[in-house]
C-alpha cells in the first residue's frame, strides 16, 4: 500500500469516527429534550409548592369557615 | 469540584456525562470494528489493516481522555452510591482494564499477544458501566 492510499484510509477511518460522535450527540440531545434535569426537578418542585400552598389556603378556609359556625351557634 | 463541574456544565452534569459516555459507547463499538481490520479477521477493500490500527489507537487515546473524565465527574458529582455496585464495580475494573492496556502497548511489547483479550474486556466493561447508568437513564425517558 502506498502512503497516499494509507493516509486517504486513515483520514476516512477517523472522520467516521467523527461523524460517529455527532450522531452520538445529537441523537442523545433529541431524546433528552431541550429541558435539563436541574430545570425539569425545579418545575416539579414550584409545582408542588403550589399544590401545598393551595392545600394550606383550603385548610385555612375550612377552619374559617368552622370558627364562624362555631361562632353562629353561640 | 462539585460546583467547578455545575459551573462548567451550566448545571447539566447529569445531561453531559450521558451524552460522553452515549459518545464512548458509541466508539467502542467502532473500535472494535477497526481491530478487527488490524488483525485481519475482517478484510474490506476500501481499508487496510496498519491505517485500521492507527485509527483505533488514535481513537483509544481520546477515549480514554474522555472515560478519565466521565469517571471523575461521576465520582465527585454523585458520589458512590450503595445501590449502584454493579456500575461502581464496573467502572473500576473498566479504569483498570485501561491502565493495563495502556501500559501493555506502550511498555511491555511481549504482552502484545493479551490486547485482544484486554480490548474485549474493556468493551463489555463499557458496555455493562453504560447500561447500568446513561442507558438506563435514557431508556427511563
């Protein structure tokens, strides 16, 4: 084999292994999404901040509600 | 180095080792094709088996850069965990596997006869150090 030949198969054995790569990314990338993690377990977390800070005000209303009735019926 | 790895992963180091270690994965599978040129087990017509060998140490070289990476921005981002000893245990034996390949080529020509050996094992090791944490991870999504 002459060197030309030996230096064209090692060019094309390294950029297969480069196009390799980018797939690998890119084809990682497209099933993690465009979200991260960090972004997607803070969603979560403002979310269930949320439920609880709508549980507490239902709570809260309950409570209001029967101290009025309590108060009614004095 | 925890924060160090947050700052230059902007806070996806989950994201970034996945996709280092989809990259090595990847790779390794290549590598094992461009042995098996260099050995001559495969003979294709459009490549030769020293530009095959060439390539794969060439692509060695950067993998184990890479791997040396995702393995300490494992350990020092999520730590050793109990439930995770297959990958643990793996990756260690993968580290090792490396070193012993990497001495064997360099310094030690009369062990030349174990690479085969050594490569296999460093490609189920991959494999099974995949599987068990950036696989598993995209699978579950």
């Amino acid at each position: 084999m002459d060197a030309r030949t030996y230096r064209r198969q090692l060019l094309g054995s390294l950029l297969v292994a480069a196009m390799i790569v980018v797939v690998a990314i890119v084809v990682v990338t497209a099933k993690l999404g465009p979200t991260s993690v960090v972004e997607e377990e803070a969603r979560i977390e403002r979310q269930e901040l949320r439920i609880e800070q709508a549980e507490e005000r239902q709570e809260r209303r309950q409570e209001l509600r029967e101290d009025r009735r309590r108060t009614r019926s004095r | 180095m925890e924060t160090v790895i947050q700052e230059l992963t902007r806070g996806n180091a989950t994201e970034v080792k996945v996709i280092l270690a989809s990259v090595v994965a990847a790779l390794a599978v290549y590598q094992v094709a461009l042995m098996a040129v260099g050995y001559g087990k495969v003979k294709p017509r459009f490549l030769g088996g020293r530009a095959a060998s060439f390539a794969h140490r060439a692509i060695g070289d950067a993998l184990v850069v890479i791997v040396v990476v995702v393995a300490v921005m494992c350990v020092s981002y999520f730590g050793i965990e109990d439930d995770a000893a297959v990958h643990s245990g793996a990756a260690v034996l993968l580290l090792v596997a490396l070193a012993m390949k990497v001495g064997v080529v360099r310094g030690l020509p009369r062990l030349h006869r174990f690479l085969p050996v050594l490569g296999l094992t460093i490609w189920v090791l991959i494999g099974v150090v995949f599987a068990t944490s950036a696989g598993d991870f995209l699978w579950s999504r």
